[in-house]
C-alpha cells in the first residue's frame, strides 16, 4: 500500500525538527485542497503517514512546512520578515502504491528536499 511520509531535520543545531506543523495539499485544475495537517514530534517525524490508501493518489501535492514558527521557538534571530517563513515543497506522485518519503533538511537561511526511502 502506497504512502506519503516525512521527517524535519535541523541541520543548523544537528537534530530533529520537533514540533513542526505540516500541511498537505492536493493540486487540482489550479487550486489547492486542503487535505490535512500534522505535526512533526520529537523525532521531527510525523506520528504516521500524511497520505495513505485510497486517499494517496496519482497527482500534484504540496506540503507546506511552518518554519518560522518552529526557529522563533529555538530562538534564532532574524529580521522581520523572515529570509524563511512559510516553506511549500510541491511535488508529484507517479505511482501512489509506492511510499514517498520527502523530508525537509532545515537551516535559518536554506533548505533542501529529495524522495527518500
């Protein structure tokens, strides 16, 4: 059975993203569906899959990880707006019975993403 999953890791501080809200949209026809919402634990992983089943399917997604939030907690200072704020990672799925797993590597001043295992 296909899923989606993920994890946070901060590679600033060398350790997990805890506490991270995470959102799941599909994209269809030009629009975004909110699909749900989850948030990352003390691992920086969510507690189980974003998408599984029936609800995982061919398409366009996006997750949008809440960053900002989570670097205010840990106290790293930046001007206002953030240079990272709200990060959208949009991504598609060829094959929904397979499991994609697409984490976020996390620092105040970047980011990077790939399908993991």
């Amino acid at each position: 059975m296909g899923r989606l999953t993920t994890h946070v890791l901060d590679t600033a501080r060398g350790a997990p993203g805890s506490g991270i809200t995470i959102e799941i949209f599909r994209l269809v026809a030009g629009s975004r569906e909110h699909l749900g919402r989850a948030v990352t634990n003390s691992d920086g992983r969510c507690d189980g899959p974003i998408l599984e089943g029936e609800h995982f399917q061919e398409g366009e997604y996006e997750l949008v990880f809440h960053a900002g939030d989570y670097l205010r907690t840990h106290g790293v200072e930046a001007t206002e707006p953030r240079f990272l704020d709200v990060i959208p990672l949009r991504f598609g799925v060829a094959d929904p019975s397979e499991h994609y797993h697409v984490p976020l590597l996390l620092s105040p001043y970047g980011y990077s993403t790939y399908r993991g295992s």
